[in-house]
C-alpha cells in the first residue's frame, strides 16, 4: 500500500509560479511512475507530467515548456515546478503513482490562476 501526501496548492495571478510537492509511503519499491494529473471543473481528468525512478519523464502538450516534474528517489518525492501560469491551469491537482502494477492518488491540490 502506497499513501500519497501532497502540498503546494495556492492561489496566484496569472504569469506567476507555484511548486508542488508529493511524498510517498508505503512500499513504493525502486521501479515505479510518479507524477500528477488535474481536473477542471466540468472536465475530465488529465495527464500533467510523470517521471519515472529512472528519471524519464513525459508532459502535457499544454505544459511543455512551463512545467518541470523532478524526483527525489531517496525521499520518494517528486515536484512540479509550474511557471508562467495561465488561468486554464486552474484546476485540482491529484498526484499519482503506479507500484507494482497498481495505481495510487493523493487527495488533490487546489491551484487557482487569476487573469
């Protein structure tokens, strides 16, 4: 069983940054994806950014070149450094994890990008 903490949300104008943060517990084992997905209001989830314990990482069309998702394998934590935020950011942010096969989430971060 893997628990996922997340933090980092906030509220910020639009061009501004914010960082996210999530901490794994639990036996995520060494081989395993992390990373985050968003949900709008009115809108299904969708993938943000993953990173894997090898340091591969894929993004968003909608993010590539503002978002950057890090990891720290000793910590098990991985981080999504958002800049140049737009008001489309403005979603619940859910981090992720597969283990072994199986898929974790946090319990979601509030980000709001005001125009």
């Amino acid at each position: 069983q893997v628990q996922l903490l997340e933090s980092g949300g906030g509220l910020v104008q639009a061009g501004g940054s914010l960082r996210l943060s999530c901490a794994a517990s639990g036996s995520i084992g060494r081989a395993y994806t992390m990373g985050w997905y968003r949900q709008a209001p009115g809108k299904q989830r969708e993938l943000v950014a993953t990173i894997t314990s090898y340091g591969g990482t894929n993004y968003a069309d909608s993010v590539k070149g503002r978002f950057t998702i890090s990891g720290d394998n000793a910590k098990s934590t991985v981080y999504l450094q958002m800049s140049s935020l737009k008001p489309e950011d403005t979603a619940v942010y859910y981090c992720y994890s597969n283990s072994f096969g199986y898929d974790y989430w946090g319990q979601g971060t509030q980000v709001t990008v005001s125009s």
